[in-house]
C-alpha cells in the first residue's frame, strides 16, 4: 500500500502541513519535530512526490549535468566531482536531497538543446554545461535564449570550462584559461630549441580548439618562428594517430607535435613509434588537461593541468547555491604547465631553420 503524507504525519505526531514544510525545507520547523518527521519517513520509506511538489515550488530536486562524452575522463573527472558536490551535506532522509542527471550530448548541438528543454520543462533546480561549445551563431543564440528561460524560472546555471557568450549574464561561468596554458606550452617546446612544431588540433568547430590555437600561434608569432601544419580532428586517440601521418607528410622534419589534448596524445605517440621514431629523442610530443593516465604514458607526457576535479566540485556547490558565484559572474581558471619526459632537446633530426 503506498505510504501517504497523512501516514508519515500520523507517525511524526504532526500536522501534515508540518510533514510538507520539512521534507520542502520552505519553513523554519523546531530541530527535534524535524527530527520525529525525518525519522518517520525512514521507517514508512515515504517517497516525496517530486512532479507534485514542483507544482508547487519554483523548481524540483532535478539537476542536469550536460557533457560531450561521460566516456571521456575530461567530462567523467568533472561530472562526478560537480555530483558528490551536489549530494555534499544531503541527509538521504526526506525532502533536502538533489538528483543529479548525467545528460550525454555526444557532441550533438541538437541534443544539448532537448536536454535543456527537457530540463526546463522538469523545472530542473540547476543546470550544469560542461566543456568547450559549438561555435555556431545560431546553436549559440538557441542556447543562450534556452538558459535564459531556465533563469528566468529559478534554475541556477553553471558553466564549467564553457566560456559565456552574449545572452549567458545570469549564469556562472568557470572558465579554462586555455589559451594561457596552450602559449606557455609552445613556449616550452620553442625555448628546448624547437623550430617545427606540428599540431594535432581538435574539431574546428569548438571552443576549446580555437583557444588553445590562439594561445600556440602567439606563442610562435612572438617568438618569430612560421606557424608549422595543423591538421583537426575529433577529441580521441585516432585522430591522434591519423593526424600524426598527415603532419609527418605536409612536414617531414617535424621535431615536435602539440596535441589538442592528451587522449589525442596517445595517438600521436602511437603513429610515432610505428614508423620507428623516438619520443622525444626525434619528434617531442605534448598534451594538455592533464589526465590521470598522462603521467603513466611511456614517456610521461608534458601536459597542461586543468583543476578538472576542483572545478566539478565548484560547479556542484554554484548548482547548489552554497558557494558564492565569482565577481562579475565569470572566473578564469588558472592553467599549468607540466614538464615531463615527453618533451627534450631535438636532435637527430634537423630542426628547421624556423620563421
């Protein structure tokens, strides 16, 4: 038999109106009758009933987190830190809790924006878009008008590593200082005496790409060196590998390789060795986030170290409203570069004569 609220009231000694004030955290209740009601939802195992109450309240228990691919240790590091932040403090008894939906866009602009329409007709609590975004005016527009609703009816929306565009002023945003890490990356490798460097670069079409493009070729520009190739490719190990083959044709006497991130990494360092090259004695080979397996790779890779489990939790308690947003709304989010062995000296090979 399903337990009521009258059931759980009748339990507690208290007035149903007193139940609903508890489990909604709406009303101040005295410790121990809070206590008497929390203990009797315990024992009847009474389910709030959460599309009812959201009828009544500005929003429901729902919390959506928007990725690209949970599959991808980049997402998956942020998404289960920003969701223990969520549940951080949540008694498990009652009325307090939140849910946390992992929402995977694949990549799919069309998507992301069902998700945030699903999400809004949930009249979710907050709303959490993770990563780098599609550089496309209209999915752009679609999307800022999307979180503007969800705003407007009391959702909380954070943005963790997404840089805001025009239209995103009521959401939170802590965003990758990509372009920093990406300039003292090249930096790097251009001070051990590097002078063509190649880059296997991530979908045009993203954020995330141009900004640490934009942070390579300054790093060259002001340095004097020519720009060597680039060649795009989706996030993952293959495009790593297959962008490796067309760099070494449009170059062969490349003594580095920027991957667009340390996945791609992987796949760089693979083409390498098939065609009996040394890492880095002949050809140095560089990624960036930092992920848990990059200090494992043979040689450890020379990375850029995004705080990816530090800013999942960030973005959890914004979503929660138990940490104060940033100033202004945007914070930038330090980037740093890490050394290993990767990276060296060329030599072997010619270095080029540079810019």
């Amino acid at each position: 038999m399903t337990v009521t609220l009258a059931d759980v009231a009748a339990r507690a000694r208290v007035s149903p109106a007193t139940v609903s004030r508890v489990l909604n955290g709406n009303y101040p209740v005295a410790a121990s009758t809070r206590e008497r009601v929390l203990r009797a939802v315990d024992e009847l195992d009474y389910v709030l009933n959460g599309p009812a109450s959201s009828l009544a309240a500005a929003t429901s228990d729902l919390v959506g987190v928007l990725v690209n691919d949970i599959a991808d240790p980049f997402f998956g590091i942020m998404a289960s830190a920003a969701q223990s932040a969520i549940g951080e403090g949540a008694s498990g008894r009652g009325g307090g809790e939140k849910l946390a939906v992992v929402c995977n866009t694949g990549g799919s602009p069309e998507r992301e924006l069902t998700y945030l329409t699903l999400l809004q007709r949930q009249r979710a609590a907050a709303v959490i878009l993770m990563g780098g975004s599609l550089e496309d005016p209209g999915h752009l527009a679609a999307t800022a008008g999307k979180l503007a609703k969800l705003a407007e009816a009391g959702t909380r929306v954070v943005l963790c590593g997404r840089p805001p565009v025009a239209g995103d002023a009521n959401a939170a945003a802590l965003v990758f200082d990509n372009a920093t890490g990406a300039r003292r990356l090249t930096e790097h490798l251009l001070d051990l005496g590097h002078r063509r460097i190649g880059y296997a670069a991530g979908p045009a079409d993203r954020t995330t790409t141009r900004h640490r493009l934009e942070g390579h070729r300054a790093a060259l520009a002001a340095a004097g060196v020519a720009e060597g190739p680039t060649v795009h490719g989706a996030y993952d190990r293959r495009a790593g590998y297959e962008a490796t083959a067309e760099l070494l044709v449009r170059d062969p006497d490349l003594t580095a390789v920027v991957a667009a991130n340390d996945t791609v990494a992987l796949g760089v360092c693979a083409a390498l060795r098939e065609r009996g090259l040394d890492i880095p004695g002949d050809v140095s080979v560089a990624g960036f986030d930092d992920l848990p397996f990059s200090v494992d790779a043979v040689p450890s890779l020379t990375t850029v170290r995004l705080p990816l489990h530090e800013s999942g939790v960030r973005a959890g308690r914004l979503a929660m409203g138990t940490e104060e947003p940033p100033a202004g709304g945007l914070e930038k989010v330090p980037a740093e570069l890490v050394v290993r062995g990767s990276t060296g000296r060329p030599r072997g090979r010619s270095a080029g004569t540079g810019g």
